[in-house]
C-alpha cells in the first residue's frame, strides 16, 4: 500500500477526521491530541541561571503519538502543521517541528479560521514559517505562570496546607471576588423614596378610562432641581403638596430611536452570553463550542466544523461571510432588513487574524439540522447564528415618547415607547431588552391629568450583586486580567481549590479564599494588583505586536518575584485553619468529627487524628427512602464520576436509581417517582415497564 504522500498534523481526532473528509486520499491527516511537548511536572523546568530558558520535555503518556507522528512524518514528502490559529496553537506546532525535526523557518505551517473545503484548501496552498512572535508571547505566559505557580505554591503548602496553588490571573480574579463580597458586608443601605402618580387624560370621560390610556409618572425635580426623598416624613410632606395641586402637561418631546445590533459573538461575550440565556458555566460553553468548531456529524452533508474558530478577541467579519450574510438575510427577511454595520475591537488587535465567532454556513439554519445536534449543541449553536445574523442587520426602530408633567413645583416625568420595525430582533433578543414598553397616549402641552393612585413606596439602596460566573468574565475582559481563553480554566481552578464557592449562580469567597487572598495582597501585592496585571497582559501582547524580547519582560517581573519570596518566607507563619466541625460525634473515641479536603475530594474524619483515624464519607441524603427496605436515599458519585442514588444500606441492600427519586409514588403501578425532566414532563416512573409520565 503506498504511504501518503502529504501529512497535515491537527490537535484533536475530530478535527482531524472532519479535514481528512476535504484533503481526499494524497493526504494522511493524524491527531496530536493536544500537546506533546511541555516543562516538567516534577520540578520548576526553568533555567533560572541561564536566562529563564524552558526545560521542555515530551508530554508523558505522549510516546505511542509522538512515534506514530514520526513514523507518518518519516513517510510524508509535505508535512503541514495545522493546529488552532491563535498563540497555543502556534506553539504547539513549534514543539512539534521540534519533536519530528522539521525546520520551523520553511513553510509548513497552515492556518484557518474555519474546517470548510474552502478555507481548509486555501490553506493547503498558502503554508507559512512558524511565527516565533506568537511562539515566544505563548512561552513568556507560560514561564510566567510556572514562576508563579511553582513557587508561590509550596509557600503555601508549607503556611496553610497542602494542595494550595496561585497563579498570575487566578490570584487577581480570586482578588475581584474577595474584595466584592467585602464591600457587600460593610455595605450600609440608605433609605429612600420612591413617588410615582398613575394617570390618565383627563379628555377620557370619566371613569372610562382604559388600562392602555393608563400611564405611570414618576417624581424627578422639585424647584428644577433633582428630588431624592430620603425618608417618611419627607415623602408624607410631597405627597400632600402633590395631591393639593393639578397635573399639568409640561413638555412632550416624540423622536424616533434606533436601537442598533450588536457586535458577534467574541470568546468573552459568548461565554458571558451562554451563561445569560443558556445558564451554561463558562466550561460548558467552551466544551461545547469546540465540539461545534472541529465537527458534528450533519445529517445529509458529513460531518461539519458548525462554526469558526471559538478563542477569538475580534469581532471582524471576513467579507465572504458579509456577502453570504446579505444574499441570505435578503432571501429569507427582505432587504429592508440588511444593513451595512460597523463594529471596532475593546483592545488593540493583538488577534486580529481571527475572525468573530460565526457560523460556517449560513445556511445551515438551525432549526433545520437541530435533529443532528444534542439540546446543548444546538441552543449554544442557534445563539452564535442569531447573534451574528442579528449582526448583519438592521436596527430596531421604536417610536419613543417623553412626557414632563407639572405639579406645582414638582416635575414628574413619563416614557414610552413602541417597536416599528423589529430590525435584527427578528432574529435575536438580548437578555435586557425590554418586553414590555408602552406607548403613552397622545398628549399635547397644557393638557390636564387625572389622577388614578399615588404610589409612594420605601426602599433601601443594595449592596452590588455578586459575582455570577458571566459577570466576572465581563469584568476580567474590562479590567484587561488574563485573556478569554483562560477564564473557563480560571474559574475552574478557584471553584476545584475550595476558594470559591458556587450557590444557584453566584460565586461566594471561602474563609480559605480569604486567607489566601489576604497573604497574596499583603506579600505579593503586585500580582494581586488589577492595575499591574493588566499592564503585565499588555507588555506580553507587545511580543507579538513589537516583537519585544520575551525573555527580558520574564526578567523584570522575577525581580520582583524573587525579592518578595524571600520576605514572605521569613515573615509567614503557619496559618491554623479551623476545623468545620459536622455535629457529629466518632463513634470510635467520642470526639467530635469535621469536614476535611483531601486528594480525593472533601470527607468526614475524627478530630482525635492522629490517635483516632476513624473517616467516613460524606453523604447527601435524598427526600426519598428506600422501596425494598424503607433506608433513606442518599446521593453517590461513580467511579466514572456519574452521580447516582442509592440506598443508605448498601452493601445489604443494593438498589439504585440513575436519576433522582423523589418520596411521590406512581398512581399507576406503586413505584418511586424520580426526576426525569424533559420538554414535556418533570416526574417519571421509576419502573421502566410502567411508562407513566407527568
């Protein structure tokens, strides 16, 4: 059989199977699966005498495709290196043509935004050099994050306790959330007043009036100046003038406002997006947009990259896909509903190369192959479609309309408005676009209202909400901390090292988060710094850009680094963690046990430790008991990390649900109830021959 004669090397085995399907037979295209070159696990792998130099070492558990890769390179008179398009994959092409002896300065590098036949053969035809501007701006951040992380870490283990880490952003987004959830506890409310009158034209005859004539004016100006009622008797003081005087029509003021689209999908907007609408975690977006980039098996057309490459700053639109989208939006909308939209970049274009998240085809609508794709895959896919078809059209128009109302010396003032043209929302609505307007009814200046209901409520002013996962992703992007590519890993490892907690979906700081951040603020403040992260960020983008000295920028931050090690060392004491004590008592020596974190995940052990080493694990117990033996329920993970529910007396008694049982019996045959939610049902039969639904 004769060998290929061209080698394309990819990251991942979907990819590399959706590309073979347009290369044809001269091409043999094989799966690095990641990376295959890396620094050492074991130690810090940095040449810290010999200028920051890396100590890369081949990945382990790498060597079979380290060696099926040079066996097909051994045999290939081409060899193209087509991993991502962005600073990892470039680098990750570098240790390849390492590993397999290519020469990095030829041309065997190929990139594309998107898996089509299109780009993936124009891609073939223009390969390129290795950019060592992107391979040295990967390996500063590398570096830079092993410095942090290899040696601030086992500081901690020595000071707090084993399995700590820090790192450059994780520290400062850890920062972003302690520091919020100290503001919300000093956080004083301050109490006020709102005043608001319902009216109606007093042209209506009286008591005809009807909900659509009604219309809510709240209280803005006393004397022309801006009112703010600050407590009872204040507000007992306006209401009374208020209801001694008329309500006159002051000014109307009618105009038509445009409400334009908004920019694609960026990897920060997306994920902050997803989380929105979808109630996806910024991993869950970020795994599931990558399924959609590198292929899905489409029903009649193979297997399909749904979308463009998903770690992108820019929102730029090649002009293939302005065309595509013009041609489409025309045929199916009309043309009223094209426009010609301009969107510029937060930052400088660092990735630039990049196009915006968009789909691939256009016209693989979602709706239409939505039977190819899981419930996931096809919601995060209709997201990114709508959001860049709604980038391509036109703006929504309302008619709007401002009323100011005079009561004496009191202003009050009314809105309303009225969707004309439905524009890109035809496609596409933002989580705060309001639903509900109303048009107020025709008023001219001088007109006399009656009035309906004064409504005058107390409130207090609220702390600031805490974090959701979207909203730290939205303020990690603004205060320029990390890129988007790392927040889904970022979050991760706060929420893995037990500094962040997660309930319904804000992000809570533990006390452990607090003491870390509390010992990084005070020893290594420059790296908590929001302000010196950023301007870090920056001069690492500036390798790329100006094409700066990696190595040097390296330098200047290990000074810092190195001086405030020392110091932390000495001045540090060991940090006592109190125990999370259960309630429970050992039933092997009578102290009480606590909850603690090891490898595994988090336990029940005897506070006696060592003289008692008595462990149990912990167990969540369900609003269900057992049908075989009336036991409680309680919630198990599987080896497989699967969670399912058992039964509190295994090993005697071994029955098991995959789904959550709930204490409701099946009106038809008797057994448990569990949660089974689907489109049409929430409770099914736990008796799989019963079939009963609710």
């Amino acid at each position: 059989m004769a060998s290929s004669k061209n080698l394309v090397i990819v990251e991942s085995p979907s990819k590399a199977k959706t590309i073979g399907k347009f290369l044809g037979s001269k091409y043999k295209v094989v799966a690095s699966v990641g990376h295959v070159r890396d620094l050492p696990k074991s130690k810090l792998g940095i040449d810290l005498e010999n200028n920051f130099e890396p100590q890369y070492i081949a990945i382990r558990g790498k060597g079979d495709v380290i060696k099926a890769m040079r066996q097909e390179a051994k045999n290939a008179d081409k060899i193209y290196l087509a991993t991502d398009p962005d600073r990892e994959g470039e680098a990750i092409s570098w240790h390849i043509a390492h590993l397999l002896g290519i020469d990095p300065t030829k041309a065997c590098r190929i990139v594309f935004n998107e898996i089509t036949k299109n780009a993936i053969q124009t891609a073939v035809k223009n390969p390129r050099t290795i950019d060592t501007k992107l391979v040295d701006a990967q390996q500063a951040r590398r570096v830079l994050d092993r410095l942090v992380g290899y040696q601030i870490s086992p500081l901690l283990w020595r000071k707090i306790r084993r399995g700590l880490s820090a790192g450059r952003v994780q520290s400062a987004a850890l920062k972003l959330i302690c520091d919020r959830e100290n503001i919300i506890k000093d956080f004083k409310p301050v109490e006020y007043w709102n005043i608001a009158a319902i009216l109606s034209d007093m042209n209506e005859q009286k008591g005809k009036s009807s909900e659509k004539k009604k219309f809510t004016a709240k209280l803005i100006e006393y004397m022309g100046k801006k009112i703010t009622v600050e407590n009872k008797e204040m507000a007992d003081t306006v209401v009374d003038a208020l209801n001694k005087h008329d309500y006159i029509v002051k000014n109307v003021e009618k105009k038509e406002r445009n409400k334009r689209p908004y920019a694609p999908f960026t990897t920060s907007s997306l994920q902050q997006d997803a989380a929105n609408k979808l109630g996806f975690y910024t991993k869950k977006t970020m795994m599931i947009a990558q399924q959609l980039y590198e292929g899905i098996e489409v029903k009649g057309h193979g297997t399909v990259g749904l979308v463009t490459y998903i770690r992108t700053d820019s929102v730029r639109i090649s002009e293939e896909a302005k065309a595509a989208a013009k041609v489409f939006i025309g045929e199916k909308y009309g043309d009223k509903y094209y426009a010609v939209n301009s969107f510029s970049n937060k930052k400088k274009d660092v990735q630039d190369a990049h196009e915006a998240i968009r789909p691939s085809y256009i016209d693989l609508v979602p709706d239409e192959i939505k039977e190819s794709l899981t419930k996931d895959q096809y919601n995060l896919y209709k997201l990114i479609w709508s959001r860049f078809m709604a980038s391509q059209m036109a703006a929504a128009v309302y008619d709007s309309m401002a009323v100011e109302i005079e009561n004496g010396q009191y202003t009050l003032k009314a809105n309303g408005s009225k969707l004309k043209f439905d524009g890109y929302l035809r496609v596409y609505q933002d989580s705060s676009e309001e639903n509900n307007e109303k048009m107020l009814p025709e008023l001219q200046v001088g007109n006399k209202l009656n009035l309906l209901d004064l409504q005058c409520d107390q409130n207090f002013t609220q702390p600031p909400s805490r974090y959701t996962e979207a909203s730290l992703v939205k303020d990690l992007e603004e205060k320029n901390i990390g890129r988007p590519s790392t927040y889904a890993p970022i979050i991760a490892t706060l929420m893995d090292r037990k500094y962040v907690s997660r309930e319904k979906k804000s992000l809570f700081p533990t006390d452990l988060g607090f003491i870390v951040t509390e010992l990084m603020e005070k020893y290594f403040k420059e790296i908590v710094d929001v302000g010196f992260t950023a301007e870090l960020e920056d001069r690492l983008d500036d390798i790329e850009i100006e094409n700066l000295d990696w190595k040097n920028i390296v330098s200047d931050f290990y000074k810092i680094l190195r001086d405030e090690l020392e110091i932390a060392d000495k001045e540090i004491e060991k940090v006592k963690l109190e125990d999370e004590l259960t309630g429970e008592m050992c039933e092997l020596c009578g102290k009480p046990m606590a909850k603690k974190s090891g490898r595994f995940g988090d336990f029940i052990a005897c506070t006696g430790y060592p003289e008692c080493k008595n462990t149990k694990p912990i167990i969540t117990k369900v609003d269900a008991t057992c049908p075989k033996c009336g036991s409680d329920i309680v919630a198990r993970k599987g080896k497989n990390g699967r969670m399912f529910y058992g039964c509190s007396g295994y090993p005697e008694c071994n029955q098991v649900f995959w789904s959550k049982p709930t204490n409701k019996k099946c009106p038809e045959c008797g057994s448990i109830l569990i949660e089974k939610k689907t489109k049409t049902s929430s409770l099914a039969c736990s008796n799989s021959e019963c079939g009963y639904k609710e």
